[in-house]
C-alpha cells in the first residue's frame, strides 16, 4: 500500500425506507476495526459519485443504483478498485464492463444461504401438501376432501436443482431430510464435487424436467440463464411435477409458464420473484390456486441482513487492502489486474492488517 490514508466509500440506497436504513454501524464495523477511513456518500450527482471515486479505495454500495460508466475511472484508470454490492444477485451490473476496465466486483454471497433454502423448501413442501387450494377453501367455508388426488408422498420422489451454488447445496442437503433423492445441474460445478454433496449431476437441462417431481431454481440472472426455464423446458416436465423459483423472476419465461399451468402441463409453482417486480396485481399467476407465492423476501431474517452488513465492510477492506474478495463475481477481472493477494478469512485478515 502507499502511505496515503485508505479510505472506503459507502453508497446507502438512494430512498431511505427505514430508519435502519440510516443506520451505518455495521457497515462501517470492518473498515473501523483495522483503521481505514470510512466515508458515507451524500451527493446527489454523478459528478459528486466521480469525485468522491478519486479519492477512495474501494466502494460498498447498498441499494444505489451504479452508473457503469464509472467503471471508466475506477480500477486501472482510477485509484478506486472496485466495489461490494449487498446482497446476491448483480443482474443489474455491467460485470463485462468491469472486467474491462480491471474493477474487481463482488457481493454479500452466503449471508442469506439459510434463509432462501428454507424459503424454497418451504414453496416445495406447500405445493406438494396443496396448502393453497385447501386454505382457501376452508376459509370460505369448505370442507371437503375431494380435491386432494393427486398429491406426492416426497419421500422416494426427486428434486432437481438449477444451479448449485451455496443456496442450491443448502436445499439439496435440507430435502435429503425429507428422503428426496437430488439430480442437479451445473455446468460450473465438477462432478466430483458434486459428489461429495450426494447430487447426481446431470449434463442436460432437459433430463433434469423429465426426472424431477419438483425443480428448484438457483442460477444467476444473465444472459446465458435468461428464459432458460421455456416451454421446451416445461414440455419435458411431469405434468405431477412442481416448479420452485427463488433465484430471480427472469430465469423463467412467464408467459410460457402461464400457458402450461393453464393447460395443465404441469402440477403448480412456488415463486418468489416475477419478471416484473412488483408483481402486477392482474397477474394471471396470482389468481391460480395451484401456486404459491411471495413477495422476493426470502433471503429475508433480521440475523441475515446483520450478518450481510458486516460482510459488505469487510470485502470492502479486502478490496482496499490489496486482496482479492471472498465473494468475486467477474473472475474474468484477474486477467487485467496486477496479482493481488487470495481472499483470507476475517479473523486472518484483520489480525494480519491493523493501522
């Protein structure tokens, strides 16, 4: 490092809706605790963001909406060299342009593990269990059993899982429990390592729709995964089967989801997310009873968003300090930087950096 004071620039959402939002003292937990400067933006402007860039090491972003054209004057043209976005997904950053320019990127990935393989667990036990049909039959009123056929027993039957990254090896591992048998696809994961979490990987998209009985999403939202589950996808489907997605709404081709279910081709969904979020309320979605839905909160606990913040500030310091982040999402950003130091665990981390 040069002798100039490090710095880390925190970005809070534009729109404050909480007061918790104003609160940045697990943010700034981290940086604090080594002795880096933390500073909070309060422009307004592109032109205060790009001033503001000069002067820092690294950014932590929650909630702003980031021009990627500030990529241009961060990582190899600037002294900014990249920034941490709270939370998983990064559809809505540039990550090519990133790389381009040498911006390292990363987010807040794990914090929220537990939470969204319960919350797609949680989807899967109540479509199979037809929660939604039934509540709201007894809540006007009606008792009856004639619309239970057809219902799976789960235990013996087999979940297929799109992606298994942390969230999609915390599902597989949680419906083990309930006796599932796992078939998974991953074009990114070995078969080896798949092994060790006792998944059968799969090379096909479409094997996995033919075998499973109910099929949870876990994929980024990019190019490549936008509209992946299509009606080819869901012409190979059990009509019995389920589909689960708490990724990102995108994934899915809704339309096409919405023209199987009306034709019956498949059993029901448990979703999360939308392709337009908020949902629109004339949705033909929400009306169904053979699907379960929520409003993208389930990465959601208040333990998750602590841990979450404190995980912003510290990839921050790892950024600023001249390591690489625990949680790299543009990899491809290590061909057009100098080599830097490998991610190490905070407690190493801080203990081997003190101001």
């Amino acid at each position: 490092m040069s002798n100039k004071e490090t710095k880390i620039l925190y970005l809070g959402p534009k729109k404050p809706r909480h007061k918790d939002d104003l609160d940045t003292s697990l943010q700034r937990q981290a940086p604090e605790e080594v002795g880096i400067e933390f500073v909070a933006y309060g422009g307004t402007s592109d032109g205060e963001l790009l001033e503001q860039l000069k002067d820092v090491d690294a950014v932590m972003n929650q909630g702003h909406q980031f021009p990627e054209e500030m990529f241009e004057h961060m990582g190899l043209n600037g002294r900014c060299k990249g920034m941490v976005s709270l939370g998983h997904g990064f559809d809505t950053i540039n990550t090519e342009k990133a790389s381009e320019n040498g911006v390292i990127l990363a987010n807040t990935a794990s914090f929220g593990t537990e939470e969204v393989s319960n919350h797609a667990i949680m989807l899967m036990l109540v479509c199979a269990r037809k929660f939604v049909q039934h509540n709201d039959l007894v809540k006007k009123g009606v008792w009856t059993r004639d619309q239970l056929s057809p219902m799976g027993h789960i235990s013996g039957q087999t979940l297929g899982i799109v992606g298994i990254g942390d969230i999609g090896r915390a599902v597989g591992r949680k419906a083990k429990a309930f006796g599932l048998n796992i078939v998974a696809f991953d074009p990114f994961v070995s078969s080896w390592d798949a092994k060790e979490y006792g998944f059968e990987t799969l090379s096909d998209l479409g094997e996995l729709a033919s075998r499973s009985d109910y099929i949870s999403l876990h994929c980024y939202l990019n190019k490549h995964t936008y509209h992946m589950i299509n009606s080819d996808f869901f012409s190979k489907m059990k009509e019995t089967a389920y589909l689960i997605n708490c990724s990102r709404g995108g994934v899915v081709d809704e339309e096409a989801l919405i023209q199987t279910l009306n034709s019956d081709g498949i059993a029901g969904a448990g979703l999360d997310v939308f392709e337009q979020e908020p949902v629109d309320p004339n949705n033909p979605l929400l009306k169904m009873g053979n699907v379960a839905v929520t409003s993208h909160y389930a990465s959601y606990s208040e333990y998750a968003f602590y841990r979450a913040k404190i995980q912003l500030g510290e990839e921050a310091v790892r950024i600023a300090t001249g390591y690489m982040p625990m949680s790299l999402i543009n990899p491809d950003v290590a061909r057009t930087i100098p080599k830097r130091e490998r991610a190490v665990d905070w407690a190493i981390m801080s203990k081997n950096y003190r101001r």
